[in-house]
C-alpha cells in the first residue's frame, strides 16, 4: 500500500512539474510538497476523490513509463492525454490548480492576500449616482402594450 | 408502512412542496390569512456562518459539496437528473430557501410586452395575465425580499423606489459601462436582492467577497429562509425538512388529498391536505405530477393536456469575456448582475430573430477560479502558464447574454426509465435542444459583446457561445392558459383538472422573457395566495 501511495505521489508531481514550472523563487508545483494537500482535499467530496483516482488509474495505464520519460516526452504524452481523455485530464488539473493557487507562496509571488472570501469581504466605493448622467438622458424605449 | 404522524388529525389546509422562492412566499401569505400550512422540504436548514465563503478550501467546494449542479453536488438531499439529452445543465439547490441560497439574486422584472408575445410577434402564446395584473406583487415581494436599485430606467416601466441604492459600480464596472456609453448602447444598474445597506432583520450590507452563488455568510443576499419563512413560521406555518415527497395523493374523484412522502429518518408517511401546492421548481414539479399517476389522472396529475413535463425553458446563455491590460481587482464586488443592458431586449424582425435578450455584466473571482477558466477554459499548462495567469487575474470581465427561450413541445422533463434519488424514485429526465431562433438571438449578442469588449480596450477576448452549467432559470413545464385543452393550470395557478391543486413555481410560465424570472416566479406566488385567500375559503378546516 505504502509503495502504491509513494507511485501515485511521484507520478502526480511529475504531472504537475509539467503542468505548473519553476518560476520566480518557486520551484516547480511538484517540487512543492502539495500531495498531500491534494489527497486531503479531493476526499472532502466522494465523488470528486473517486474522479480523481480514476483519473490517475486511466493515466498511469496509458502511459506507463512516464516517470522515466524526458521532459519532452512528458510534455507530448500530457498532450495526447488531454486529447483523448478530456474529463480524466480535466479532474487532474483541476485540483492541481486549485491546491497550487490555495498555497501561501504562490499567494505571495502573485500579491494575493489569500484569506478565504469571507469573512473580510472587500472594500468598494459607494454607489455614485453621476455615473447615471448619461443613461438618464435616454428617453424611455420599453415595448408598450 | 405509512404513518399519519399519530391519530390525531393532522389535516393541514394547505401542504406546500417546496420551500424555496415561490413555496415561501406563498406559505408567508396564507399563513397570515389564517390557513393552516405545512411545507414538505427534502432539504434542511442552512447554517450561513457554515457557508463555504468562508473555508480555506473554497475554491474546492465550488466544484463539489457546494457546486449549482446537484449532479456534482450529490447531497443525500440531491436528486440526480439525467442531462444525456440536453447541452444544458440544469442547476438549484435543495433545502429551506431553495435556489435562492446559491442564486446570484439579480432581480429585473418582466417587460409589459413578454406577457403578449403571440400578439406582438406572432409567436408561442400569450399570458393569460398582464404586466399590470401582477405589478403589484412585484411591488409586495420586493418589500420583503429588500431591492437594491434605483428609479429611471428608460427599457423599464416606472415603478415604485426601491428599498436600497444600488450596488457600487466600481472602476471595473465603468470600464464596460464606458464602452455602452461609446456605442450609444442602453445600459443600467441592475436590480438586485442583496443589500446594499442593512435591510431585514439580521441581514447586513453586501461586503462584496464576490461569491454570491456560493450562500451568502452576511446574509446580505436575500434568500427565503432569511425572508419570508420567519415570516411564515412566525404566522404559524410549520416546515418539515428531509422529507421527500413520492406522489400527490388523490381520491376516487380526483381530488388531490395530501402527500406521500419518505420522512428524514426513512419513514414512509402520508401528510394529509385540503389542498396542495407545488412548488418544487420547473423540473421538480413536473417530475413528481408525472409521479402522481392514479386512476383519475393516468397521465400523470392534472396532465389531461399532455402538456405537463412539456415546453421546458431555460435561458440559454451565452458568455464573452474580455481581459483588459490593467489590473482591476476585478474579484471585488458581486460576481454577478452589477449593470445590464436591454438595448436588444425588445423584437425587431430585422435582426433575423424574434424577441431579444439581456446583457448581464459580470466580474471575476480568484486566483484558483482563473486557473481553471472562469467562464470561459482554464489557461493553458506548461511554459505559458504563469504569464497567462498573470494576464488574466484581476483583469478579467464578461458579458453573459440571456436570451429569451421560447417554448417548444420537445423540450421536456419525463421521467428517466433507470435512474432514482436515494430513496428509490424516479428521477426526472431533461430533453433540450437550442431553436435556431435561439441560436441566432445568442449570435447576435454574441457579435455586439465583442465590440463592447473590442471598444473598451480588451486585449484577448472568449467566447462560449452557449454555456453548459446555465440551467437556472426553470420554466414552462406546466404551463398557465385560459384553455385546458392547451395549459395546465389558469391565470390563478389552479390546476385545470384538480380544483384544490395549485402550481406557483416557473412550471407556470408561458413564455420565459429574457430576464432572470424569479422576482415575477414570487409575484405571482403571492396572486397565487390572494387568490385561494379571497375565494377558497372551502380550504379552511
């Protein structure tokens, strides 16, 4: 089982090397330590945890030897994978992207305050009404009945 | 085995099903008029300080526990749909508030000329009711739901004032605002249910976190649960949630007599009733009419038209969004609705179309939501991928066009042959197919949004040309006519067949205008109410 876990995890962060490089003083997504992440979150949904391990299943059989590939290589097989199994691709990157932009890191070289939408909310300006000087000149043109 | 809840008699005047928009509304009004109500609820209350806004994992739940789509979502309280046979995803929600606990609660009236379209157009059918007929209503649930919006609209009737100013435009706004103005195009602010100051009891002002569709944490959006059911059980009227209704029960002579329905803890029961009213939304209701065969009504309850599951309407939307070279924070503010315009609302048969639509304009979200696309698909993997996030955050805006869904027979709900809730019911089935008028309505808002985005400065602009998960909007499944031969229920929502049956929902609607229906869905919930209030005192025990 140990060994199971250690395969899916070394083949999930080549995935995500490919998908997300190295960029500023971040290195690579699989380089990040965010399996973890990734395997905590897609549990929180039985659906979407058994999407992901079928997806993972789907792509390890048709391309087994992707760990030992060279980069390039990597890049085609993901192409070919997207092509032809859209909705397993989809499931993978889907969390890929969401748990490397949850990341306090990536928060910070990217200038996002990354709290969670609430409870803060935002600030906005207040409701203006000049900007309505121009709309209000329009006389009325609904359909009469 | 079905208990009655104990020998005592437990008749209510009026069994609602459906807690959400309409059923609230209704119950709120005759609970006061003194009837004895109950509402079946397959869903539960909903805790808003528990709103997934507020959880680390948001982005997470959006596609998942929390996503519009109850085919993602899968709660126990969730009933699958069978989606093979439509490019449309319906979406809602189940539970105390119904769709308007994820809806983006933008709330535009109907224009005077949807409810005459056969006269004006030549197409579909008339109302059997007029704009004037339910203005009233309009004016009544925007008091207790709070509006946010402000008087002069020129694509509008006047109308009374709103209870609020409305949302702030912000920088963002203005830049597509700016362009409308450039194009001499109709543009105003829109109509909205959320507060833009404190309104109601315990409801705060919007904070604008931008992710109304996911419940709102300050409950500064209006949902029923919020709204009318406090109002409701104030008066008297009692909700019984997890409880999932099989079949409107009838008599020998047709009479609907009560519910069966599967309690929270799995219990078959039966809910008696003077009289029943569906409020189950426009797949919902229809799905369990049809469930509610018998010997009186073979076809499915109320269904002597064939007309019930018949004539589904959604809007079909399409969605441009356009990326600007400066940053804007484009994820502060309501997500959704914050201006419209309706300068193609209203037929001109040189367009090569008939009816017309609304632009709905639309902000963006976070960083996790524009990795994965937004509205439109997810920026690319591998070399290009840091520099599009950066193009695309806080820089992104869209044009939703919604576009007026004329009925058609073979849009319809059935029942799937295969697939149950968990309780072992049939679960509805969706046939959809987008008209050619449609289409070309959808292309021509298409054509015109580009050149907004092309005249206020986008750089990169997408389009999804008809948007998968865009279902909201669920209507004319049971449709309102003067003729039984053609409409299952009259002007008043009381069913042709079954004189103690009334349906409030979008079920009900005719044609389907081209603005989000909810606010007219409540209008005539209320008329709905007056009606049995004023002239069905046989309903009383």
């Amino acid at each position: 089982m140990a060994s199971q876990h250690s395969t899916q995890e070394q083949l999930l962060e080549a995935i995500m090397d490919r998908m997300i490089p190295a960029v500023g003083d971040l290195p690579s997504a699989g380089q990040m330590g965010l399996f973890d992440e990734i395997v905590r979150l897609a549990a929180k949904q039985k659906r979407f945890e058994n999407l992901f391990h079928s997806a993972m299943a789907a792509f390890e059989s048709n391309i087994p030897d992707f760990l030992t590939s060279s980069e390039s290589v990597q890049d085609e097989n993901l192409k070919t994978f997207e092509l032809n199994n859209p909705e397993h691709f989809n499931t993978i990157r889907t969390i890929v992207y969401i748990v490397y932009y949850k990341d306090s890191r990536v928060h910070k070289r990217i200038g996002w305050d990354g709290n969670p939408p609430q409870p803060q909310g935002y600030e906005m300006d207040p409701w203006d009404e000049s900007v309505l000087v121009n709309a209000r000149k329009r006389e009325p043109f609904w359909r009469k009945v | 085995m079905t208990s009655n809840h104990g020998s005592k008699d437990m008749t209510v005047d009026v069994l609602i099903i459906g807690a959400g928009a309409s059923g609230a509304a209704a119950a709120a009004s005759l609970s006061e008029a003194g009837f004895k109500v109950k509402c079946l609820e397959q869903g539960f209350w909903q805790d808003p300080s528990k709103y997934a806004s507020a959880s680390a994992d948001y982005d997470f739940e959006m596609l998942t526990n929390w996503s519009v789509d109850p085919n993602k979502r899968q709660l126990d309280e969730d009933y699958p749909i069978n989606i093979d046979n439509s490019p449309v995803t319906p979406v809602m929600f189940n539970g105390v508030g119904g769709s308007t606990i994820l809806w983006t609660a933008h709330t535009p009236r109907f224009h005077p000329s949807d409810f005459r379209v056969k006269t004006l157009d030549g197409v579909a059918d008339d109302w059997p009711l007029t704009y004037e007929d339910i203005e009233d209503y309009y004016d009544r649930n925007d008091e207790v739901m709070g509006c946010s919006g402000i008087n002069g609209d020129p694509a509008n009737p006047p109308r009374k004032p709103r209870q609020m100013p409305p949302l702030p435009i912000g920088s963002d706004g203005m830049r597509l605002i700016n362009a409308f103005e450039k194009l001499d195009w109709h543009w105003w602010p829109s109509d909205n249910y959320i507060n833009s100051e404190p309104y109601g009891e315990g409801r705060d002002a919007c904070n604008f976190c931008g992710h109304v569709h996911m419940g709102c944490f300050k409950r500064a959006k209006a949902s029923t649960d919020l709204t009318y059911w406090p109002r409701a059980l104030n008066n008297g009227a009692v909700i019984e949630t997890g409880a999932r209704v099989r079949r409107v029960t009838t008599n020998s002579s047709g009479t609907a007599t009560g519910a069966d329905y599967v309690d929270a803890k799995g219990v078959e029961r039966h809910q008696p009733a003077r009289s029943v009213v569906m409020a189950a939304n426009g797949i919902g209701t229809a799905r369990l009419l049809l469930l509610s065969k018998s010997d009186s009504h073979p076809d499915g309850l109320a269904n002597s038209s064939g007309l019930v599951g018949k004539n589904l309407m959604f809007h079909p939307f399409a969605m441009i969004t356009g990326v600007f070279p400066e940053k804007m924070n484009t994820w502060q503010g309501p997500l959704s609705n914050f201006a419209m315009s309706q300068e193609f609302y209203e037929t001109d048969k040189s367009r090569g179309f008939v009816r017309g639509y609304t632009y709905q304009f639309q902000r963006s979200l976070g960083p996790g939501w524009v990795a994965n696309g937004g509205f439109t698909n997810a920026i690319p993997w591998g070399d290009n991928h840091h520099e599009e996030l950066e193009k695309r955050l806080g820089s992104m805006m869209a044009i939703a066009v919604i576009g007026d869904d004329l009925p058609e027979l073979h849009n319809s709900v059935d029942l799937d042959p295969d697939l149950t809730d968990s309780d072992g019911i049939p679960a509805p089935r969706i046939t959809y197919t987008l008209s050619q008028n449609s289409r070309d309505l959808l292309d021509h808002g298409i054509k015109n949004a580009t050149k907004v985005f092309e005249t206020a400065g986008a750089t990169n602009i997408y389009v999804d040309p008809l948007m998968r998960q865009s279902g909201w909007h669920l209507m004319g499944t049971a449709r309102m006519g003067e003729d039984s031969s053609n409409s299952v229920v009259d002007k008043w929502g009381q069913a042709h067949d079954v004189d103690n049956l009334f349906i409030i929902d979008g079920s009900v609607f005719v044609t389907g205008a081209a603005v989000n229906p909810t606010p007219t869905i409540q209008a005539l919930a209320l008329r709905t109410a007056d009606y049995i209030i004023t002239n069905r005192n046989d309903l009383r025990g």
